[in-house]
C-alpha cells in the first residue's frame, strides 16, 4: 500500500512533464478514436444522386393514370409540379398543359385551373408572350371566382401575386 495517501500525508505530486504526456496520450487516443469511427461509417450519398422529387415522380409515372377525370388531371398536376421542382420546365410545362386539358375537356374549369403554373413555366422559360396570355387566363377566372364570392381575401391575394407577375415580365 505504498501509494495509497494516509491522512496528514501530503499526495504524490507529478512533474509537468508527467502531466503534458498524459494529455498528450488522451487527446491521441481520442483522435484514435475519432478516426476509427470516421473510417467504420458507410460514406453518405452524394447530395446529387438523391433527389425526392426525382423520386416522387418516377414514382408516379410508372402509376396507371387514374379513370377520374378530376383525378387525372390532378395526377399530371402533381407530375409537372414535381418537374417544376426539378426545374425541368418542359416536362413541368407539358404536364400542366395535359392536366390543362383535362379539366377543359371535361368542363371541370369551374373547379380548378392550371393557368398560373403553366403561365410560370413559360416565364421560367423565357416565353412571355405565352406566359402573359396564361396569367390573364388565370388572372379571368379569378375575377370571374371573385365577382360570385365578393371579398374573398384568399382570392384578393392571388390576383394581386398574378398582377404582380405580369409585371416583371
């Protein structure tokens, strides 16, 4: 028991020197052990190689449309916004037309548009003489959504943003 304390003795005191190379032990043996654990992990993937909107819609194209015409419009839709996404504006761009389309045909119109996401996808592009003719194409049917529903401020707003993106045209 040569290096235990007894009381009213006075505890072994190290040298500097002593205490340097011990701090110089621990942080290397930390060190160790960082680079151990760094060199265990899996490498993370790169950021390019992983991208949900890519993902989401190859995911929904190799989906069967749906039969529903205000569901497969809503399909296209959900295809070009993710294409938007990716700013792929000709793919956004030809979905939107499609889903477009469909509600056209369909006369489904009164319940839904997609003026304004194809009006952005000709700007986005550069088109603005196409992307004018579809923002006044939503700009018209808010209005005429206004004139049934007269104060609506959710549709307040959304002519004022489309207004405001005629202007930067």
């Amino acid at each position: 028991m040569a290096d235990t304390v007894q009381v009213g003795q006075e505890p072994k005191k190290f040298s500097n020197k002593a205490i340097i190379i011990a701090m110089v032990v621990f942080v290397l043996l930390v060190a160790a052990a960082i680079a151990f654990v760094m060199l265990r992990s899996p490498e993370p993937e790169p950021k390019s190689s992983y991208n949900p909107y890519q993902n989401q819609v190859v995911a929904l194209e190799k989906e069967t449309p749906p039969q529903d015409p205000m569901q497969r419009a809503t399909y296209y839709g959900q295809i070009g916004q993710n294409y938007e996404l990716l700013e792929n504006w000709d793919k956004a761009l030809q979905n939107y037309l499609q889903a477009q389309a469909i509600l056209e045909d369909n006369h489904l119109t009164d319940q839904y548009v997609y003026y304004q996401s194809i009006a952005n996808a000709y700007a986005k592009m550069g088109d603005k003489k196409n992307a004018e003719k579809y923002y006044n194409k939503q700009l018209d049917y808010l209005e005429a959504y206004l004139a049934g529903h007269p104060g609506d401020e959710g549709t307040i707003n959304a002519i004022k943003d489309v207004e405001e993106q005629l202007d930067k045209l």
